[in-house]
C-alpha cells in the first residue's frame, strides 16, 4: 500500500502543532506495517522538520518548479501540479491520499482519500477567527471527498455530525498523545530553573484561547502577591504591555518567546500550575503534555479537556471570572495538588503515539483497497 502524504502542514511554521502528528506517526506507522510505503511530498520548501525513515520516500516538487524558470512552464506547471503528482506516484487503486492539512487530488485519482479532522473552531467560533471562510471551504470539499474521515476525539466527531448531518463516511476516533520529551523531572535535570513561583500559560492569547479571562482572574487573585503569570508563546504586543501596566501586574508577568521542548518540560515541572483556559478546542495535547511532568492543571470545562483529562483539572467554567478565580484559590491546598498530579500521571499513560499510528493502521485497513 502506498501512502501518498501532502506535506503542505511541513511548509508552514506556525503548524508545528499539527506537524507533531504526522511526525510521530507516520514513522511508526511504517515499522509496524512491512508493505507500507510513505510517499511525503512538498509544493514548496518545508519550513519545519519533517518525518525520515527507510520506506518514506520524500518528493520535492518545488525542485522539479524551478528547473523550467520560464513564465510559460510556470503557468503550466501550476495548472497541472495534479497530474504531475498523480504521475509520480502511479494510476493504480492501491494509493491512498492523506493530506496533512484538508487537500484534495485532482480529479482522476483512481486510489481512496482519507481525511483527518483536528477541530471545528473555524466553522463553530467565525467571529474568533475572522477570514476563515477559504479554511472552512477548504476541509468541507476533503471530507466530502474522503472515504474514511479520523476525527481526534469524541468531540471533533460529535461537532462533525452536526455540521453535515447528512454524512454518510468511515468515521474512526483516534486519540493523539504528548511526546515522550514530557516526563516529570529532578531539579538536577533542568535546564531552564527558576526562583520564583509561577501559573503556567501556553499558546497566543487572542480569540478562543480565552487569556483575556485568564489575565482579568489573575488581576484580581490574592496568590498574584506571590505567584508569577508566565506566558509561553509570542513576545507581549505594545497593546498589551499598555494594559499589563495599566492593571498593576506588568512586573508580575514572564514572557519567555517559543521555547523548545526540552525547556517548556523544564516549565510544566515547575509550575504551581498550567492553566488551559480555551474556550474550544479538539483535542487538547498540552493537557497531556503537563500531566506526564506531574503538573496540576487548571482548566476550562469544555468537552474536550474532560474527554481528554477526565476528573485531574481543577475545572472553571470558560469565560466566568469567578469560577476560575475559585480555581486558583484551591491551588493552596498541596495535598489536593499532589493527589492530581499524580492521578495525572498515570491517566496519561493510556495515550501513545505507538497507540494513534495503530489505530491509523486499523482504519487503513477497511479500505476495500488495501493490499
């Protein structure tokens, strides 16, 4: 069987989320299956790192672009990239198309499609990300097109019934995981250490991320005298570093910019707390992420973060200061913390991405073309 993979996921650095996915899988899944041959190819340059093993074949169509400068093969090379693909990888029915990221192949593709959903905030939450009209487009003709869709969790399927009621597809759950970097630490082992205790804040702090809610709670939590915001994700906006200071707490808030993986375990290992307070998501895997470092969690009660880690948060309600301020008044009691953590711990045991690249595998295997 051949996997024909759009890396277009690889082409853009802001999806290293996303990239992680594929990333792990796609290796394991070609050591656990002998006749599965990964055929990973790129339009442009990949921006960041992508999978290597034996049988995944990486194809640069960029290089194959630039060999013809001239305006004509340009405008033609464009309006048949498909079929140049289709060329490459052969006409017969073992393929099967996986996009990273809701492409589809032309019109002649002879082999099955399948389609991973990751979540639905474009369609669900417009206002919080405006100009998503071509996204939204864009996944709606990939999951029409598939034959088997992989939603990521009961709540990425649940939302996708109700946004085609009608559909009638292969739909498979397939939990994803936290890479294995994320592990409980000694403080002999970090390499980033602080002095200062801190709530823990990851990603951008705009739209359904819910910061605002976070920062308005911190503002008005007694524990801010003592315990630091510290923020992981872009340096702070002069429209931010303005209403920092016009609260009070600009001294109180860290900003440490994109660190990589080794450093932010060194961060959930010392946190009094990750707070995750999005008012949407699907998944959710710095939730695992903090759990397997032995991290509380302080979490907005959305269907996924319970879905993904059952009852170890401290829950809030998303956008209601005040139940997230009696959250982060509960962050006194040790005793409570400790028991969560380690409830966290073991709860993330069950996720692995050996467990989501054979549940992969499975689903590939109901297609009537598998070989």
């Amino acid at each position: 069987m051949n996997l024909i993979v759009d890396a277009c996921i690889y082409e853009n650095k802001t999806q290293r989320g996303i990239a992680r996915i594929f990333s792990n899988t796609l290796p394991l899944m070609c050591d656990m299956q002998p006749d599965v041959k990964v055929y990973l190819f790129f339009r442009k340059s990949p921006q960041i790192a992508y999978p290597n093993h034996p049988r995944i074949r990486t194809l640069f169509l960029d290089g194959v672009y630039k060999l013809r400068p001239s305006f004509f093969w340009n405008a033609h090379y464009k309006k048949t990239q498909d079929s140049l693909i289709q060329n490459l990888f052969g006409w017969g029915s073992h393929n099967i198309w996986f996009s990273t990221y809701f492409t589809i192949p032309s019109r002649q593709w002879r082999g099955k499609q399948i389609v991973l959903v990751h979540d639905f905030i474009y369609e669900l939450f417009p206002d919080y990300i405006p100009g998503g009209e071509r996204v939204v487009r864009q996944k709606a003709d990939a999951i029409n097109a598939a034959d088997l869709i992989i939603c990521n969790s009961q709540t990425t399927y649940r939302d996708l019934m109700k946004i085609f009621p009608t559909l009638d597809k292969q739909v498979f759950v397939t939990h994803l995981a936290a890479d294995s970097t994320f592990r409980a630490k000694n403080k002999e082992e970090f390499g980033i250490s602080l002095d200062f205790p801190f709530l823990l804040y990851i990603g951008k702090r705009n739209g359904y991320k819910n910061f605002e809610t976070l920062f308005n709670a911190y503002v008005d939590w007694p524990g801010n005298t003592t315990v630091k915001l510290l923020l992981v994700g872009p340096n702070l906006t002069e429209a931010e570093i303005n209403t920092f200071q016009s609260a009070s707490v600009a001294e109180k808030i860290v900003v440490i910019e994109h660190p990589d993986d080794e450093a932010l375990c060194d961060l959930y290992n010392q946190a009094l707390a990750f707070v995750y307070p999005s008012i949407y998501e699907g998944f959710g895997i710095p939730l695992l992420e903090a759990m397997q470092c032995h991290c509380p969690i302080v979490a907005s009660r959305i269907p996924s973060s319970l879905e993904v880690a059952g009852d170890v948060p401290l829950y809030f309600e998303a956008t209601d200061k005040i139940s997230l301020l009696d959250a982060l008044n509960k962050l006194t009691d040790a005793a409570d913390l400790q028991a969560r953590a380690e409830r966290g711990i073991k709860h993330a045991r069950q996720y692995s991405w050996e467990k989501t690249a054979s549940e992969f595998l499975k689903a590939l295997q109901t297609l009537e073309n598998w070989k």
